[in-house]
C-alpha cells in the first residue's frame, strides 16, 4: 500500500486498453470505482477464499488467449500481498496459468510511506483503529508493512522475474515512477490528462477533522443500521473535505524520521545487499541516500 498502485491503476484506466492489455475490471473483477482497477486480492490464493478469484483469474487468462494478438499482458495491481500466507502457491499457481510471470514492486522510503499509509487509514471508514494522523499511530499495525528485504525473498525465484523499482517523493511531479514502470516493463502508460483521477491529498487539518468525526461517529458501530447511516454521513462529509483547498501536509520532524530510518536499518541493510549490483546504480544510490534525515544542525 501507499507506492503508488492506485495511481498506476487509475492511469492505465485513463483511456481505453489496447487488446495486448488486460487490467481486469467490470465483470471480469468487481469495481469499488469506474476509475480506478479494485485490488485483486492475490493474497487470498491459497485459501478457502481464494478459490473463486483463481476461477475469475483463469477466466481472464482464457480471454487473453482467444485474443487475436500475439502477446497479451495480463496486469494484476495487487496491494496486500506483505501479509499473504502461501507466496510459493501463488507464484506457482500464477506460473501455471500464464506463459510469463514477472512480479513488480515499488519500494518507497518507509518514513514517507508510513505517514501515507496513516493518512489514508484516517480516511478510511473501514478502518477505525487509526483515529488521528499523530505521530504516536504511526509505528502501530505496521508489523509486516515496507520489510522490502522480506518482499524480495519472499516473492524472488528461478522461474520468474522479480523487478524492483524505487518510488521517490517528487515522482508526482516528475513522473517518474510511471516512467521507470513503462521502461522496465514495456507496459506504455497514458501521459496525465483531464480524465486521470488522483487520490485526494489532504492536509494535517483537514485530516484531524475527518479523524475526530470518525471518533465521534464511532459509537454507531455496534448497531448495523445506524452504522450504514453514520457511514452515509462520513462519506459525505468526507467528500466536501477532499473539494477543499488543500491545507498545510502533515509531516514528521527530523528526530521522528529518524526513529523510523532506525527501525528499518537493519531490513534495508539486508535489501542493499539483495539487489546486488543493481543497488550501486544512480536511482538506487539516490534513494538509499534519501533514508536519512536531515542532519542536525
């Protein structure tokens, strides 16, 4: 979560797919918005309830074939696949269906993903544990998240390809992760038009009134139908937020960086070592560099 999946989903989406392209949606895959792929729950594979998604997947790869064109690229946006129980099943399982199997992933730096992750959690109504964007929720529920030295164990093998690509806080600016995704995939992107619909960026206050009414609204949980109408009332008060101008970010201070750098040293020390050479190449450096925090002064 928070890499930048949804923005990558929602640009592909953005015009129509050429037939070499398959991003499953309508109902081929349930959509939660016309705009922007549903997550396809790769990490249910395996499971009692994963069993219907491998139906959907073989559906869609049954489709891919009966295409009149000579390759066909079947992409799965997937975001949950950190907390998944059976990787080797569902490398395996996906192997079998497709001629090709190559897994992506974006590592971003975990302070700046970690603030995101929060951030989106304040907005959800889903999720009710994570209240107020403080620093204090920041380290909590995060056990398995941004580990990127366990995602490339986990997800490396000799019959596929792994790809790691590193995101960077001025790639909404520079385009830059769609850039490195269309290069190292030769998957093309859609250049940002009128259509494309990004996530809304909501500033620290605008996220502490959406907190606090979630805190307010929490009490209606317990009773189905007065859930459904607090749910109502958050949505749409949570809209008329994400129209405002957006406030001040909430951002964290050196010495909250550094905790974070901290606490993922040693992982990130072991995923240096994982990417091997690739990690002396200029993006790599760049973004090991970019850990850190500004030094005291």
């Amino acid at each position: 979560m928070k890499t930048g999946t949804e923005a990558l989903s929602s640009r592909l989406l953005s015009e129509p797919l050429p037939d070499s392209l398959i991003l499953p949606s309508g109902a081929a895959w349930p959509q939660s918005r016309s705009d922007v792929a549903k997550h396809p729950q790769l990490e249910l594979l395996g499971t009692r309830r994963g069993a219907p998604i491998e139906h959907r997947l073989e559906k869609i790869v049954a489709d891919a074939r009966r295409r009149d064109v000579p390759d066909v690229t079947i992409l799965l946006i997937a975001e949950a696949l950190n907390v998944a129980q059976f990787p080797e099943y569902i490398i395996n399982r996906l192997r079998q269906m497709a001629d090709k199997l190559e897994i992506v992933f974006f590592a971003r730096a975990q302070s700046a993903a970690l603030l995101s992750f929060v951030a989106h959690r304040v907005q959800s109504w889903t999720s009710p544990k994570y209240i107020r964007p403080v620093y204090a929720g920041i380290l909590k529920g995060t056990r398995k998240r941004f580990y990127y030295d366990v995602y490339a164990s986990r997800w490396s093998g000799g019959d596929h390809t792994l790809t790691i690509l590193p995101y960077f806080e001025d790639d909404h600016l520079t385009d830059g992760l769609m850039k490195r995704f269309a290069l190292h995939t030769g998957i093309k992107v859609p250049a940002t038009n009128k259509t494309y619909r990004a996530n809304a960026s909501l500033g620290k206050e605008q996220l502490e009134r959406l907190g606090e009414l979630k805190q307010r609204l929490f009490r209606f949980r317990s009773n189905p139908a007065l859930e459904k109408l607090a749910a109502r009332f958050y949505f749409t008060a949570r809209r008329r937020i994400q129209n405002e101008v957006q406030g001040s970010r909430w951002a964290l201070n050196a010495e909250q960086t550094r905790e974070i750098v901290e606490r993922y040293r040693e992982s990130n020390a072991r995923f240096k070592k994982l990417l091997g050479s690739q990690s002396r190449r200029d993006m790599w450096k760049r973004w090991f560099a970019e850990l850190e925090p500004n030094p005291k002064k």
